[in-house]
C-alpha cells in the first residue's frame, strides 16, 4: 500500500469540521479523484497529506511510515504539488523553475541539466523555453511546466489542487490529456482534486466524493455513473449524462472497426491517390512500416504536392488525433461528438494502428442510450452496427 489515510479529522476552533473520519488506501500507479461541493473537505484532504494543514486526529502512511514522524520540508519534496495558479517563480526561467526541487536535493548540474531536458520533453514544448521566464509564455503553456516540474525529483505520489479551473476548455482538455498520458506511461499515484465532474470520470481510476467533510462515495467511475450512492451523488452527476443508461460495450476497442484504411509513409503519391480513389475516400492514415500511426494525409495535399516527386511522409500532416484501443467510450463519445469528428483512429499501448471508431457508430450508440434499450439488446445492435459497417465498406467513414 503506498498511500494510506486512515480516520483523517481536521476540526478548527469554534467546533467547525472540514474533514471527518476520511479513510482510504491508495494503491501505487491509482489516479485517485477528490470531488465535491466547495467547502465538501476535499481540499483539506490533500493539505493533510503533504502537512501543510495538522490533522486533529488520524494518521497518513507513505509505505507504512506515519508523515507525522517525517520532516515537512523532506515530505514535500518528495510529493509532487501542481496547483491552480502554477507557482512558478516569475524571477527565475523555466529551467530554474523546473530544477529547484532537484537543486534544493543537491543534484550535480549535469543531472540537473538531463532532467531540465526530459522534462520539457515531457512537457511537449520546445527546448528554447527553458531560457524563458514565466511571463514569456501562455497560461497554458506555464501550467504544462507546473505539471512537469511536479515530476522533477522523480516524486512517486503527484498532488494537483483544482490545476485547470482557471484555464478555457480548449487548453483545459489539452492539459487533462498531457496528465493522463504522464500518468500512463510514468505509472505515478496521482491524488487530484477537483469540481468538475467530467474531469474526474475522464482521468480518474477511483472517486472520492465528499460533502460537507465527509466521504459519501469511493468507486470507480463507471460504478459511480451506473450506481450513484444518494441523491446528492446522482445530483453531482448530473442527469444530462446519459452514460449513466449507456450499454454494456465501454471500451473504444469493443466497437471500433478493425480493418482502417492506411498507408506506409514511404509510399508515393500517385499510390495514395490510387488507394483513394478504390476506396472512395479523401484521406488515408499514414504510418510507418511497422504500422505505428504517424500522420494522415488528405486530397488537398495530394493535389498540391502531386507532381513534387515527393513521397507519403513528406506531405502528411503529423498531427493527428487518436484514442486508445482501452479509452473509455464515454471520452471517445464526447470528443467526436461535441468537437465534430467525424472518425477517430484507434491505437494500441505502443502506438500501432489497431482500428477506427466511427461518428456514426457512437451516434448510434446515444439513440440507444435515449430509447432506453436493455443491455442485451444494445449490444446485439452494437455487434449487428459493426458488422453491417464493415460489409459496407469501412473506406466511407474516413471522409472528412
């Protein structure tokens, strides 16, 4: 067990309760969750466990040790810490901004300098940022290097206090997507607290839900959407989530269609438009020649670059979005649907093209949702959808 809280009561002078008995083991690698109404303790929760609040009673165990026989500066650095409004220091670069955990440790400059690198990496932005300072850059980008730099000292346990509520939806879903690739690839225990009830069922592994400074309900997110504890929890939910009447498919590689239509990178120009043209669509996937998903390429830079002499990898466009094969449908429904995609490329953990989710299919699947159907029939028409997509012709639905 890594993480351990057991019994945690914080009580202020005056009698007021911000958290009462809060127990909960957290397992190393869990993306756990905090959500609730303000003033629901879930904030308190976290100070708790990097003792930047006492509690009046209780215990916090990292690896079985009591926090409360630890150092509160050793704790801390060793916990990672993101929240809402970044703290970066303005006075110093990125670079320093990244490093100061591993400086305050009295790493050597060169590993310093290593890890500076790895994490702009990580970070998504180019190199040159780390001779910036914090002013130079968009709020986003300063919060993608406050997500980083929690990772600086190679902390095992990440704590994020609401680090995207005062970000725009569009930059706030880039940042929820950085944080769920870190947490997937590093295999860090992420304890994230939050309002919003589509970020947690997006990143989290577990929920807390907690009112007025006590814990209502503890499940995954599918068990919470299908079995909500009480009417403040189906409240918290929301009735516009139709996911709460959704079918039994739940995975993107449960529904999506295995056959997509692709080209190697390598191949040439007049190939691509040929395989177009049999297959009655205007773009291709692109990948490599191990089938790793690297691009995809449309008409128009087929009609611009034709007669180039160029091949498939120098026109395409690299940017392009995918889910994995293991997403949860829930996502996968929101981003085509709200964002208009129309198709959405399908991966495995190593980045291989393993299908194709359809608009078409997921729009289905919420006609379902709205009708009510049972379970067993939704998944009948779910198979029968894919089927009869397949017979006619997957090619159609990569058209943008």
């Amino acid at each position: 067990m890594l993480l351990s809280l057991q019994h945690l009561r914080k009580e202020y002078p005056g009698g007021k309760v911000a958290a009462d008995d809060v127990t909960l083991d957290i397992n190393a690698g869990e993306f756990i969750c905090f959500i609730g109404t303000s003033g629901s303790g879930k904030t308190t929760v976290m100070r708790m466990i990097n003792r930047m609040l006492p509690q009046t009673s209780g215990k916090v165990l990292i690896n079985g040790k009591d926090i409360a026989t630890m150092d509160p500066v050793k704790l801390r650095r060793q916990l990672g810490y993101v929240i809402q409004n970044v703290g970066l220091m303005p006075h110093m670069t990125i670079r320093d901004n990244i490093t100061l955990v591993p400086r305050l440790l009295k790493w050597s400059k060169e590993k310093q300098a290593k890890r500076a690198l790895e994490l702009i990496k990580l970070a998504q932005l180019p190199e040159d940022f780390l001779d910036r300072y914090p002013a130079e850059l968009s709020g986003g980008q300063q919060q993608r290097i406050g997500v980083v730099r929690a990772f600086a000292a190679n902390q095992d346990i990440i704590l994020m206090d609401e680090p995207f509520g005062a970000l725009d939806p569009i930059t706030r879903e880039s940042l929820q997507d950085l944080v769920q690739d870190l947490q997937q690839r590093l295999h860090k225990t992420f304890i994230f607290v939050t309002h919003d009830m589509d970020e947690a069922l997006k990143l989290a592994t577990r929920i807390v839900i907690m009112s007025e400074g006590k814990v209502v309900q503890i499940d995954t997110p599918d068990n919470i959407l299908k079995h909500p504890a009480n009417d403040f929890v189906a409240h918290l939910i929301g009735e516009d989530r139709l996911i709460q009447a959704r079918p039994s498919v739940t995975t993107v590689g449960q529904v999506m269609l295995t056959s997509p239509i692709y080209i190697t990178r390598d191949q040439s120009l007049p190939t691509a438009l040929k395989m177009m043209h049999d297959k009655r669509v205007d773009t291709l996937l692109v990948t490599d020649e191990n089938r790793h998903l690297v691009g995809i390429i449309g008409i128009q830079e087929l009609d611009a670059h034709f007669y180039s002499n160029q091949n498939v990898g120098q026109i395409m466009n690299d940017k392009v979005f995918y889910v994995r094969q293991e997403s949860i449908i829930r996502d996968t429904i929101d981003r085509i649907l709200k964002q208009g995609y129309k198709n959405v490329p399908v991966v495995n953990d190593e980045g291989q093209l393993t299908g194709i989710v359809t608009r078409a299919t997921l729009v289905d699947m919420v006609y379902d949702a709205l009708f009510g159907q049972s379970t067993d029939e939704t998944k009948d028409n779910g198979a029968k959808r894919v089927t009869s997509e397949k017979n006619d012709g997957e090619g159609a639905t990569q058209d943008d």
